[in-house]
C-alpha cells in the first residue's frame, strides 16, 4: 500500500464558530478542498460538538465521505484538559499528522525535541501583538503580553511546519519567532466560487452610493481613519454617500462611532453587525467601493472577496495588503485621510475609473484560490514543502 494513502491528519477545526471569522472561514474552504483533492489521506476532523460537526460536516461538503470522520473535543484549544485529550487522541488515533488551523497546538503531543511521532502543522496568520501591540489594546494576547510571548516561541520550537498567508507575515515571522525559512510554508488564501458579480449596483437607481467596510473593530483596523475618510468624502467632497460597517460589534472599541458623531456623519454610517454567507456576499455586490485601511494585515480577504464581486476597493499599503491587492486597487497610506477620500471620491464619480477597477479587480481574484491553497497544505501532509 502507498503509506501517503495510508496516512492519517487530523484537522482541529475546533475554530469554527458559530460567527464565522476569518480564521473560521479558511477551516471550511481547507476542509472542502481536502474533501475534493485530498482522497489520499484520511481525515479526522476535530470538533467541539455535534452541532458544529453537523455544521462543518454541512458547510464543508463532507458528509458521507469515506475517508473523512470526525472526533468531538468538548475542551477549547487553550483548555489544560483539552491540551491533554487531544494529545491522548492523537495517540489513540493513530494520527501521522495533526494541523491546527490556528496558531494554538496541543503542546504535550509535541515535545521540544524532534523527529516527532506525529508530525505538527499550525498556521500562523499574523502576529499582530508581537508587531504591534498598541493595536490590540485590549485583547487578551496584549493585556497577557509575556504569557502570549512566551506561548508563541514554544510553538515556533514545537511545530515542524508553520503554514502563513502571505511573504509579509512570512517576514514578520522569521523576525520575531526565529523559524528556519525552510519549516515557513506561504498558501495564500483563496476567494470562494460563489463571489460572482451580482449584476447592477442598488445606486444605480438613484439614491446615495456606498462604501462598504468588512472586519472586526479593533484599532489596527483604524476604523475611525475610515469614518474619518468618509466624513470629508460626503462633507468636503459633496459625494451622497453612505458608510455601511458589516462585522460583530465590540463594546470595547466605540471610537469609530464616536468619530461619526463628532463630524456630523452618524446618520450615514450603518452598522449591520455579522452577516452570514449569503448577507455578506450581498453586501459585496451592492457595494460601490470596499474600503480597508488596515494598519496591518495578515492577508485581508475581505479585498479579493470585493473584486471576485466585481466591486472596486481602496486600501492602505500597510503588510500584505499591496500583496494582496496588486495593482487593482487604489492604494493609500493608513493615516492618509484625505488621499483615501479623494481615492473614494474618484471612484464614486469617475465610471471610467470604477470600470477599470472594476475589470482589474475581477481579473486579480482570479490568482487566488482555495485549490491552490490547498495544494500547498497537502504538500505539506505528505512531506514535502
């Protein structure tokens, strides 16, 4: 028998919750494209419980495969006795390979020393905390500086393969964890078959035109530099236009809002809180613009899912985003105000340059796949980088 077919992964989506972030969503796309092209191994799905095994089992296409089963871990990754029952797991499962879709690992499985007996891959997408720590203030990584620290060189010494989204993470983690380049794999992301071109914008037919942002509110977002944009946009700019804000609201993070009220703009801004697939897919095509203005990002989706909807996009030039965007983007520095206002303003009243964009955009997405990212982690499974 081939052993690469005889050998077993275990993928601990145990980060899937029931709002999907980001890290969430790459579990799903990973678990689909390994139920397409991964039937030379076998797969043991580590879930929390049988609704997200149903859910997973639902949203990844994976039901009935016969080389897929699943395993319930009620204990969270950071758990001490969730710790030991995966590890205890893996060795009861006889697994060859365990990949953690985040960063955490079950740290008895994997001692310092190595060869392991089962081989450990996690994915690191940022290191946020480590680079920047003034932008997640409140974060639990952040108020638990040294204990983070601390974690993430044990699992730079423990994992054999860290598997990242783009070079500028890559970058950020041989500076700071000191991986050898060589156990460092890059699979960008990829963009869903379903972020298709919805057909005519809404505005269109009249009415303000809209910018929409896509992502949580923490201050490396610098949400309030959006707000900020967009108030000179509407009020310097003359433009008629709305802010619509899609993720799950933070109590611990009101600046954004409060900008809105200060400038006089509030009742243009609407937060429609988390949006599942199908409202979040809406969003992109009804939009007029995506706008991110990241301080940083690991990757940043959110512009490849805009352009697969046809919908052109301003970002900052902060990490991976320029990366990410190439040349389809109209791109600004995060502290710019006034060239992401006039970027949106021109977008918004040029249809020349929103077509460009626009064909420029559909044509970037196209690089990106979940295929292609899956490749590279299978390649990764078998041995090989």
């Amino acid at each position: 028998m081939n052993p690469v077919q005889d050998k077993r992964v275990a993928v601990d989506a145990r980060w899937v919750f029931r709002e999907l972030s980001g890290i969430g969503r790459y579990t799903l796309e990973l678990l689909k494209q390994l139920g397409e092209g991964g039937g030379a191994f076998r797969f043991l799905v580590l879930v929390r419980d049988a609704e997200r095994r149903a859910f997973v089992e639902r949203e990844a296409g994976v039901a009935g495969k016969a080389n897929f089963e699943f395993a319930e871990v009620p204990q969270g990754p950071f758990s001490v006795r969730g710790q030991f029952a995966v590890a205890r797991l893996l060795r009861e499962r006889k697994v060859d390979v365990y990949h953690s879709t985040n960063f955490m690992i079950p740290l008895p499985a994997f001692p310092r020393r190595k060869p392991h007996a089962v081989k450990c891959l996690c994915n690191i997408h940022d290191l946020i905390p480590l680079v920047h720590p003034e932008f997640t203030p409140k974060a639990l990584k952040t108020r638990f500086f040294p204990v983070y620290r601390a974690l993430m060189h044990e699992i730079a010494l423990r994992a054999d393969t860290v598997l990242t989204g783009s070079e500028s993470a890559k970058r950020d983690i041989l500076r700071l964890l000191g991986i050898p380049a060589e156990r460092i794999v890059v699979a960008a992301d990829g963009v869903d078959a379903r972020h298709v071109p919805g057909g005519e914008k809404p505005s269109a037919r009249g009415g303000p035109k809209t910018v929409l942002y896509v992502g949580r509110s923490d201050p490396y977002k610098n949400l309030p530099g959006l707000v900020e944009a967009f108030a000179r946009l509407v009020k310097d700019g003359g433009v008629d236009a709305r802010l619509r804000i899609v993720g799950s609201p933070d109590v611990r993070y009101p600046e954004a809002g409060a900008v809105a009220r200060r400038l006089g703009v509030a009742d243009r801004v609407e937060w429609s809180g988390y949006l599942d697939d199908a409202g979040l897919l809406r969003a992109y095509q009804e939009a007029d613009v995506l706008a991110l203005l990241s301080k940083y990002e690991g990757f940043g989706l959110p512009v490849l899912e805009a352009m697969a909807c046809g919908t052109p996009v301003v970002c900052s030039d902060a990490a991976s985003l320029p990366e990410v965007a190439g040349a389809a983007a109209r791109v600004v520095a995060p502290a710019d105000v006034a060239g992401a206002a006039a970027a949106l303003k021109e977008i918004l009243t040029d249809p020349a340059e929103a077509a460009r964009l626009r064909a420029a955009g559909l044509e970037q997405a196209r690089k990106f796949s979940w295929r292609t990212a899956a490749a590279a982690v299978l390649r990764a499974y078998g041995g090989g980088a």
